[in-house]
C-alpha cells in the first residue's frame, strides 16, 4: 500500500485484511474526495464521495452483488476513516464493464490509489 499523507493508511490496511479474510482480492483501489485532498485538489469543488473503494475478485463470482457489498462495506470503520465509504465490490468482468458505466468506479480504477502495491 502506498502511503498517502491525512490518510488512516493504517486503518486501510486493516480494512484490506478484514475484507482479504472473507475474499482473496485480485485488486483494490482507493478514490473519492479525501484521497484528491491529499493531492491537492481545491477545496471549492463538488465533493462527491469521501471514499471509493473498487474491491475485484474472482471469488465474488456466484456471491449475489448486494450481499458481498453490504458485507465490505460494513467491515469498513467509518469512525477510524472519518467518513463512510461507497464500497464497489465485483469480479474483474464486471469490472471491465463497470468503469464505462459508472464514472466513480472509472475514476478510482484511473486515478485512484492502488490500495495492494507494496509500499514505497
């Protein structure tokens, strides 16, 4: 994981292990306005969601979308990350369809903090 400055890196990484327990992920990629924060964004813009959080696995495969969403996204600890999280859980084919469809999960794929490379 890539250490990013105002973010619970820490945090991330428990989240990362919490979620890695129940699936083996393939990817997991971090955006959404706190992470633009801390690049620099200016504060007069529309915000959108504190935190992305695109999760890919091939063991989500035969897991009803809903339920492997609402399983990640309350492992997520809102209180330690100061905000809650629009969790995005799919399997690397929907995921390939997804970011035409859907611009946050595109933005966190392109922009986003790829939450599994080894730290720098």
């Amino acid at each position: 994981m890539t250490s990013t400055d105002h973010l619970n890196d820490r945090e991330l990484a428990r989240y990362l292990h919490r979620v890695g327990d129940r699936w083996r992920l393939d990817r997991a990629l971090l955006g959404g306005a706190r992470l633009a924060d801390t690049r620099g964004a200016p504060p007069q813009r529309e915000r959108g969601p504190e935190y992305v959080v695109v999760l890919v696995s091939e063991a989500f495969d035969g897991v009803p979308w809903l339920e492997r969403v609402y399983q990640a996204a309350n492992l997520w600890d809102a209180g330690e990350m100061g905000a809650a999280a629009d969790v995005h859980c799919y399997t690397p084919s929907e995921l390939e369809r997804k970011v035409e469809r859907l611009a946050r999960v595109r933005e966190a794929v392109i922009e986003g903090m790829d939450l599994l490379a080894p730290a720098a």
